[in-house]
C-alpha cells in the first residue's frame, strides 16, 4: 500500500514536471505584468511616435537637416564669372589717375608743362601793367568818378594813364605848356605798380611761381580776382594831368627808396612842390582815403586764400608737403602787406609835399 502510494507520487512529480517543462516557452518570454488577454495602457497607441530610435538606426540613416539651419549662401563674395582681374588703381590707391592739369615728367623726372606757358611766353612784362608777369591792366572808364581836385574842371581821358613813371616829354604831342592841367585823366589812387611792388617784395610772386610749377595751372587764374579788385570803380577818379605825372614820379622814388616811409626826397623843384602837395591833397581825401583802406586790405586777404587754393592744387598733383612748404615760405605777409606799404606812401608823399630845399 505505502509502495503503490509512493509510485503514484513519483508519477505525479513527474507529470508536473513535464507540464512545466512545455508550459515554460510561452511564460518566461512575457515579461509583462499584464496577462495576454488584458488590455494594453492607452500610451501604447502612441508607441510608434514617441518611441526613440536606437543608436543603430540613429548612426545608420541621419535624418536630413532642415533647409533652415544649412549654412546661407555666401552673398557677401561675387560669384566666380562676376570676379575681376584687379585694376591698377585698385592695386595701387595711392597713386590715383592726375588730372590732365597736372605737370607730367621726363624719364629724369622733371616736370614738363603742359598746354600754354604759365610764364606767358612772347610777353614783354611791363613793370607797370603786371602782376607776376600777368597783365592786370583793364580799359578802365571813370565815366561818372569824381574829381577830388575840384579847381581842376576841364575836358578828361578815359584811360588810366598810372604806368611806370617814365621822365620825358609828355605824352600828349599836341599839348602846349600848361594844359595837363586842364585835362582829366582816369587814375588807379592805389597805382598797378604799387601793387606789383609790393606782391614781389613779400614774396607772392614768388611763392605763387612755384605752386603753379607744382599744380600745373596758369597764374592768371588765380589773380583773376586781383585784378578785378584793383580795377574797380571806387579805385579810379579824375585827375588833372600834371597832378598824376606828378604821382607817378612820387611813386618811383618810393619805390626805389625800397618802400619806406622816410625814403630820399627829390630834388627841390618848386613846380614839383606844388604838384606833390595836390597829390598830398588827393589821397588825404576823405572818401578816397577811406575806398583805399578797405581796398588794400582786401587785396591783402584775397592773397592769401589765392596762395591756400594753389596749395590745394598742387596737392591734387600729389605733390610732396616739403616741396609745398618751401614754396609758401617765401610769402611773407607778416613783414610787407598793401596795407603797410600803402599807408608808407601816404606818409612819403606828404613828406615830398613839404620840402623846401
């Protein structure tokens, strides 16, 4: 009985384990708590969406970058076909095409003017009519100008007649002694060749010389405003004959006692006395005095802008500052203006009027 018992418990230990050795496959490959019929947690429908990629998958195929984060284009740089050869101006900024003004050079380096001669070629300068070499006389007409020497009424000449004193018999052939002083001629009070006197003793025509050499322009360009200033109306008046002769003499020896004030007095000669002193009479008149003030000091200011614009010019030209400062040294203004000379005229021509002897 025990033996029939214990056979059937080994018979059952067995069929046990037989039915768990077949049951075994489908139990250990479920790891989920959920039995096969329970339904799956509504999360699960969304498995495919959200489920990360496996390093295999994500090493294998690298999703594509999107449009917008690619690097952008290169706008900044010209496309090949659109790229130049570089010119020399832009390989070379700092020597810029000149302009046609400017001096060229020989193969030693010296400049050669261009076009005409800044030096006027086949002109005979005449101390008394230029500036520089540059004509600045003008058919002048003082047509309505007042006579500050009013006991003199008498028919005028329109030219102006303040050229280079020149001693001699008078110009005027057909005049009998005693009647340049019924004749009015058109006058320049502050006289062309004072201001030619004065513009080469400070040295503007000089410097002006060389920062044309430099720019390549004509002088006569830049004293274009010079001469229109010299030969406006509040500059002319009417005055007799003999009188101007007279002036133009006070004006030579001033000129050649080198502008000073107190510069040799001529000769005594009564006749001249008496002229000198009606010169005196002139420039000391009040509206005459005051127009040639204002004039010489504007001469005296529009120089020295002539000089700045040269200056500028001859930078155009690329021309070296130390050869630009040289050039501007020789003008002195400090030392001689038209200013300063003419009020030592002034002065010179009454101390003319008063010699005795």
């Amino acid at each position: 009985m025990h033996r029939q018992a214990f056979f059937s418990l080994i018979v059952a230990v067995i069929a046990l384990c037989a039915a768990l050795s077949i049951a075994a496959p489908t139990t250990g490959l479920s790891s989920s708590p959920y039995s096969p019929n329970s339904p799956k947690p509504e999360f699960q429908h969304f498995a495919p969406r959200t489920k990360p990629k496996s390093p295999a998958n994500s090493s294998s195929k690298a999703p594509a970058k999107p449009k917008a984060a690619a690097p952008p284009p290169k706008k900044a740089s010209k496309p090949a076909h659109i790229l130049k050869a570089p010119t020399s101006s832009s390989t070379h900024p700092s020597t810029p095409k000149l302009p046609d003004r400017c001096p060229a050079k020989d193969k030693t380096g010296k400049k050669i003017t261009k076009g005409r001669s800044i030096e006027l070629e086949g002109r005979t300068p005449n101390p008394g009519t230029t500036l520089c070499d540059v004509p600045i006389r003008e058919n002048v007409d003082c047509t309505g100008r007042p006579s500050p020497l009013e006991h003199v009424k008498r028919r005028s000449q329109p030219d102006s007649s303040d050229s280079e004193y020149l001693p001699g018999p008078s110009s005027s052939e057909d005049s009998s002694e005693g009647e340049d002083a019924n004749v009015l001629e058109c006058e320049h009070a502050v006289e062309l060749q004072l201001l030619a006197f004065t513009f080469t003793k400070n040295g503007f025509c000089a410097a002006l010389d060389d920062l044309v050499a430099l720019s390549g322009m004509g002088k006569d360009a830049y004293l274009t405003d010079i001469k229109t200033k010299i030969n406006q109306k509040t500059n002319l008046y009417n005055i007799p004959k003999d009188t101007n002769a007279a002036k133009n003499h006070i004006t030579a020896k001033f000129k050649a006692g080198n502008g000073a004030s107190d510069a040799a007095t001529a000769p005594f000669d009564p006749e001249n006395v008496i002229q000198w002193g009606r010169v005196k009479t002139y420039l000391n008149t009040p509206y005459v005095s005051s127009n040639a003030a204002t004039l010489v000091k504007s001469i005296d200011t529009k120089a020295t802008a002539l000089l700045e614009k040269a200056e500028l010019d001859a930078k155009g030209c690329q021309a070296s500052q130390n050869t630009i400062d040289s050039a501007k040294a020789k003008f002195e203004p400090s030392e001689v203006t038209m200013a300063s000379i003419w009020e030592n005229y002034v002065k010179y021509v009454t101390t003319q009027a008063k010699v005795k002897n």
